[in-house]
C-alpha cells in the first residue's frame, strides 16, 4: 500500500507542550513522489506571546489576535492527518505540542511518526550537524520563511525527498516509522497498528498469553517505545514474547517513581514467567542476616548478581562495600551486639575485641545464650531494614497536569502511594495520608525510593 505522509510543523509560545501553546501549523501532505495537498494557518494561543518568540518568528500578538484557536481547527488536522505518517524535522517537538493540544480537548491524537532528523543521523553519517538549517546548507535548501510553519514544512519536505531517494533509505524509515519493528517479529495476534496506539507515557504494562495470564511485567517513561524495543530486540526473552504474548494492557503513573514501586508489587503479586529478577547494578551490596549454627542471628555484608540474591535474606542494599559495613557498623554498637557475628573478621577465633572491653555480653564465647542475645539482634536487624531515618512524603508528577502522585515513607518503610489533585494539596500530613493507598514495603522498594531519590534530587520531599 502506498504511503501517504503529513510534513508538520508548529510554531509555538515556548517549548514546553504542557506549558505553551501553539501559534502557527502548517501541513502539507505527500505521497513519496509529490504534494498532493497543502494546508497552514496561525492560530490564536489564547495567551500572550512572549517577545523572544516574536523575535524569532516574527509571529506577533496582533497577528494572531482574530486567528482561529485550536479547538476551532482540530477537526481538519485529524482529516487531514488520518492513515498519514506524521512527519516532522525533530517530530517529538511538534508531536508532543499537538498531542497536548488534543489532550486539552480530551482527544487521544496518535499517528506513525517519522522523524527526519533523526532520519538524516542514520542515512548521512558524518555531518557536522543534522538541525534543519545545516541539512538545509548540505542539499543547497532556500529557506526563505525559516522560523514560520510552511517555511520549515517545505524545507523538511525537500530534506525528506533527497534521503528518499535511495531504496536502503527508504527501509530505514521504514524501521524508524515502525518503531524499529519488522512485522513479522511481532506475535500473530498483535500488530504494528496496536503498538502505535499505546501511550507515550510513563507508567507499567502487562503482557498477556491466549488464556489473559500476565506472562510478563514491565515499566517505562515511555510505555510505546518500550513495548517497540521488547519486539525489535532479537534476544531470548524477544522469543518468549514473540511466541507467548497475545494481548498488552498497561496503567499510566504519571510518576517514574510510581512506576518503579507498582512494577515490583505487580511481579510479586502475579509471578509472571517471563520476567527475570531485577538487577542490582547500581546497588551490588547488601547487608543479609542469617543463623549460625549455634542459632544466633548474625549479619553479612555480600555483593551479589541476581542469581544469588534469591539465596539470601537480604536486609539493606548499597553502591559501595564501605557504605554496607558502615551501616552495619552502626547497627552493632547501637544494640550492643558481638562483632564475630558481623562478618567483620571471618577467621577470628576467641573472644571478640569488644568483650575485652566489655562492650559484648559474651556471645562469641556463649556465654550470652542465643535467646537474650537474639532480643537486641532482632532490632538490629529492624534498623538495618530502615534505609531513611526520618517520615517523610515524596511529592511528584501525576497521571495529569493538575494531578500529584505521594509516596509515604515512614519509620523507615514505604507504607503507601497514591494520587492526590494538585489544587488539594497541602503540607499537612494527615491530608496527604488519606490520598495513600497503604502497601507493606521492603528492602526492594526502599532501594527503589532510595535511588530515586539519589537521582531526582530536586523532587519535593515534605517531612513530619
């Protein structure tokens, strides 16, 4: 079947698509030989137009003051872009502006998307530069109306016509238009139309087999990318998909950190077959407890892979060996326990080095019996359990604009998440303890919080 592409572009208030607006669009659509018809229009943003902007496009306030707004245009961009591929130079910019504007309305806008920027990296290696006033330069494009709607359209086309002029070009944009899949790598029961409709957005998604069991769990910032690299990939786990998924559901976060957490409860809860343990590499150490032979609880500090992390009860994990002995450390003199069952000096014999200085009741030579010794070791393992030591909310994007998600951490654990409507939010705890849904944490999901946390530092933390 013969394609039909729709060269867009946008020009806007900002370049945010949650916070800005579009100002101008122009569309010209394609058959791959020929423009077969063309269409542009400024459109009111309904919000004033900051100066830098003007400067740039020369699209002033006046200009756009009896322009249509978008809602008033919506229904020809959908006729006009249906069964096209979206095309676009650096199309995540002008698709996400449109999405929003559809999304405003209440409208799920999705197309195939093709990206000639990302089209030019892989078909021209070896430029300086892949920006549409460089790729002009390179194939001697006159852009005489840079920075306007149709101007940049046309230039995009012209760019678009000279990479698809060779046939290993055009499969090239084959794989990039199909998000890097072959339709033949797909399961028989799904196809190349049911991914591009499932959301670019962040949240978990489910993998099915023909009697609806969850076979596979996963999470993403981008659950439609995601779930394209799962079929383009050519691994073993591609092959038990590829054999085993008949059908794919998902729930959107909002939150990466929502994601995260709900992802390790799901594959808890539903075991599913095709997921594999998730891997530590950032956090390869962990403090485990253990009985020894004599029947006290001793602690160890390992690094493990993740075939052996199942073989061990595993109470903290950390990026560096010291941090781990650090903690555990601290666990052993605040409860007084005997540092021959730390792990600290595994060929010791005799009496540990605080018994001399009577800072051991004498477990190391029993003369503390397992019962009274084990009393402080179990809340010492508690405290190694506890990663935070202070009750805090973690406050982050919702599955909306005007929507929070919360995560409370408190005495140390997860104990819940939830949603809450940004207008209702507030610093008292007790508001944004009733938007919790409760959950019993563990080390995992406080490994999880305290990852993120460690690389999302500027996310707001509300402390009681």
């Amino acid at each position: 079947m013969k394609k039909k592409y729709a060269i867009i572009d946008v020009e806007t208030t900002g370049g945010k698509a949650s916070r800005d607006r579009i100002t101008e669009i122009a569309i010209v659509l394609h058959d791959g030989n020929q423009i077969i018809d063309s269409w542009e229009s400024l459109i009111n943003p309904e919000t004033p137009i900051p100066w830098n902007i003007t400067v740039l496009t020369g699209i002033t306030d006046q200009m756009v003051e009896n322009a249509p707004r978008f809602f008033e245009v919506a229904r020809k961009i959908v006729e006009m872009t249906e069964g096209a591929i979206f095309v676009a130079h650096n199309a995540r910019f002008d698709y996400s502006f449109i999405g929003e504007e559809f999304k405003r309305l209440g409208y799920t806008y999705t197309r195939r998307q093709l990206c000639t920027l990302r089209l030019a990296r892989q078909t021209l290696p070896g430029l300086y530069a892949y920006g549409l006033d460089a790729l002009s330069r390179h194939f001697n494009i006159q852009n005489h109306a840079r920075h306007r709607a149709m101007g940049d359209v046309q230039a995009t086309i012209k760019v678009l016509e000279y990479i698809l002029q060779h046939e290993d070009n055009r499969e090239k944009a084959d794989l990039l238009i199909n998000l890097g899949i072959k339709e033949s790598m797909l399961p028989k029961n799904l196809s190349l139309e049911t991914i591009h409709a499932l959301p670019e957005a962040c949240g978990v998604y489910y993998f099915h087999n023909e009697a609806n069991e969850v076979v596979y769990v996963g999470k993403s910032i981008n659950i439609q990318k995601r779930i394209a690299e799962h079929f383009a990939d050519k691994t073993d786990k591609a092959q038990k998909l590829q054999e085993q998924v008949h059908d794919i559901s998902y729930e959107i976060t909002g939150s990466e950190l929502m994601a995260l957490l709900h992802e390790s409860f799901e594959i808890k809860r539903l075991l599913p077959g095709i997921n594999r343990a998730q891997r530590t590499r950032k956090f390869p150490y962990v403090v485990h407890s253990y009985y020894n032979s004599d029947g006290y609880l001793c602690f160890g500090v390992a690094e493990t892979a993740a075939k052996t992390r199942r073989k061990l009860e595993i109470l903290a994990e950390f990026p560096k060996v010291s941090s781990a002995k650090g903690r555990m450390s601290s666990a052993r003199q605040k409860f007084e326990l005997c540092e021959k069952f730390f792990n600290f000096n595994p060929n010791a014999t005799g009496p540990c080095f605080h018994y001399h200085i009577q800072q051991c009741a004498g477990a190391c030579m029993q003369k503390e019996p397992p019962e009274e010794y084990n009393e402080r070791a179990l809340r010492a393992k508690e405290y190694l359990c506890k990663i935070f030591d202070h009750n805090f909310f973690i406050i982050d994007q919702g599955r909306e604009e005007e929507e929070c998600a919360i995560v409370l951490v408190e005495n140390g654990h997860l104990r819940g998440y939830g949603y809450l409507e940004r207008e209702a939010l507030v610093q008292d705890p007790e508001t944004l303890r009733n938007a919790i849904q409760p959950v019993t944490g563990n080390a995992e999901t406080n490994r999880i919080i305290a990852r993120f946390l460690s690389e999302n530092p500027q996310v707001e933390i509300v402390k009681f």
